[in-house]
C-alpha cells in the first residue's frame, strides 16, 4: 500500500500539471462517448426481435435468427457482390488519386497557383451528394442530356448512361473521384511537407532526375502514410455510401446498384423491420474489423508500422 502512494500522487500531479490538455480533449473524448461508443449498445438489437413498444430490454431474444435470415435471403448474393464490386472500384481508382494529385501539386513551384488549384479541387467536396447527382442528370440524363445529346449528335447513337448497367458502377466511381480527391490530398500534401529538402538536394548532385527523386524519395517518405490510409479504408470497405447510390438508382439500374446501405435503409426504415438491418450493419462491421486487423497484421509483417 505505502509503495502504490508515491505512484498515485506521481500521477495526480501529472494530472494537475496538465489538466489544461485534459480539458482541451475533453470534447473529443465526449464526443467518441457519446456518438461512438454508447450507440454500441444498438447492435445487441440484432440478436433480438425488437419490438417498439416492448423496448430495448423487453424485446424477445432470438440470437442469430435474423443473421441466418440475411445469409439464407437469395438477395445476399447479389447484394454481396454489387458491394464488393465498388469497393474494389473505390480501392483501385479512387485511392490512388488523392495521392497522384497531391504528388503532382508537391512539384508546382509557383506558391500562387498552387494554392489555386488546391483551393480549387478542395470545393467539391463541401456540394451535398444531391447537388452532385443533379449535375451527373443534367449531364447523363436520356431527355436533353448535355453529353447524352452530344454523344447522339456525334455518333448518332442514344446511349442511356444513368440507365445503363453496364455505367452504373463507373459514373458512381467518377462522381466520388471528383467529390473527394481534392479533399483527399490534405493528409498526403501534410506528409510530403515533412520530407526532409537535403535529401532533394543530395540525390540532385548525384543526378537523379525528378522522377528518380519522386520514386526513391517521395513515394517511401509517404509510404507510412499511405499504408495507415488504406488499412482504414478497408474499416469501411464495405459502406459505399447510402446518399449517392440511392439517388442513382432506377428500376434498371437496381440489378447492380443495390448495395448493402440501401437494402439496410429499405429493410430498416421503410419496412421497419429493425433487427434484421441492424443484424446486417453488424454483419458489415464485422467484415470491416476483420479487414483491419488483417490489413495491419500484413503491414507488420511487411516492415510497415500499421495502425497499431
């Protein structure tokens, strides 16, 4: 007892000392309580037959009933493979580019127009998915479309894009390219200020072209960066976003469009059936936690430093 005092006030003075940095994390540390970790509780809806007016607690348990609902469902397939199809999309072509643009702005020497072209890209990213999908059926739409009837003028062929199936899963990709890449580049443009100048220099008196430098230099100075990125992505690799995809579909899109967001929301809220989409979210994060901690495992593995 008398050896754990001196720990204890050690402590307490550490915290007296710094109870202003306590106090500035105090709203972050709220927030994660509050929206994070105590809606938590919510998944346990998934293993019961929640009903309303019985309440959280009252509900019947049921266990897995509504996980072998959902696997045994012959929409499962279709919506497993609609899903992974765009995040699949997303990792290979939307990934990539925060990090080409941010590359690609690294080498801009005219502080002016650099700031331009950052304030430019980064705008798209505060227009509301409404706004965004307006524009795709200003653009795509079969009646009046501007590339739709200049594609009809120049080829004289009709093609539907925002009918197509075949296009679903690339305008859904285009649009989230144009919407986050810019506001992707921030956390890449941070880390490649961090590259240290003397190692430009050193590798230019050897006579490295800018190029060697960007492959040698750049690219394995931001390496971490970019390992720690895409090991959270894969957390959401599976939530393709409910507010665009749902806006794009139609009745001729839905055979690839429907994913496991919109199935949640028509289950869930339209249907009102609770514990069986909430049993779908949980089957969701559970594949995302697998991915992450796969992810981080194989980036240890690999000499990286992971997430954790």
């Amino acid at each position: 007892m008398n050896e754990r005092m001196p720990s204890r006030r050690r402590r307490m003075q550490s915290f007296i000392r710094d109870r202003w940095l306590y106090l500035m994390l105090a709203p972050g540390i709220a927030y994660f309580l509050i929206f994070k970790y105590v809606p938590m509780w919510g998944v346990l809806i998934g293993f019961k037959d929640y009903q309303p007016f019985l309440g959280f607690t009252g509900s019947e348990w049921v266990g897995f009933k509504h996980f072998e609902r959902f696997f045994t469902n012959p929409i499962f397939g279709m919506l497993l493979k609609n899903t992974f199809i765009l995040a699949v999309y997303n990792i290979l072509f939307f990934f990539p580019m925060p990090i080409i643009i941010a590359l690609l702005l690294n080498e801009v020497r005219k502080e002016a127009y650099k700031r331009f072209v950052q304030t430019l890209i980064y705008i798209p990213h505060f227009v509301s998915w409404v706004v965004v999908v307006g524009i795709a059926y200003i653009f795509f739409t079969s009646e009046g479309g501007l590339v739709t009837e200049w594609m009809k003028a120049t080829t004289g062929n009709q093609i539907n894009l925002l009918e197509s199936e075949s296009w679903f899963r690339t305008l859904i990709t285009a649009e989230v390219i144009w919407k986050e890449t810019g506001w992707g580049t921030i956390i890449f443009l941070a880390a490649l200020a961090g590259v240290d100048p003397q190692m430009y220099e050193a590798a230019r008196i050897d006579g490295a072209s800018r190029f060697r430098q960007l492959w040698h230099i750049t690219l394995p100075s931001i390496r971490n960066v970019i390992v720690i990125l895409l090991i959270l992505r894969l957390g959401t690799f599976l939530d393709n976003g409910f507010e665009q995809i749902y806006l794009m579909l139609n009745a001729l899109n839905r055979n690839v469009g429907e994913v496991f967001d919109t199935y949640v929301y028509t289950s869930g809220i339209t249907q009102g059936q609770f514990s069986y989409s909430t049993a779908i979210g949980v089957f969701k994060s559970a594949v995302g936690f697998v991915l992450v901690v796969g992810a981080n495992y194989l980036a240890k593995k690999f000499g990286e430093e992971g997430v954790y």
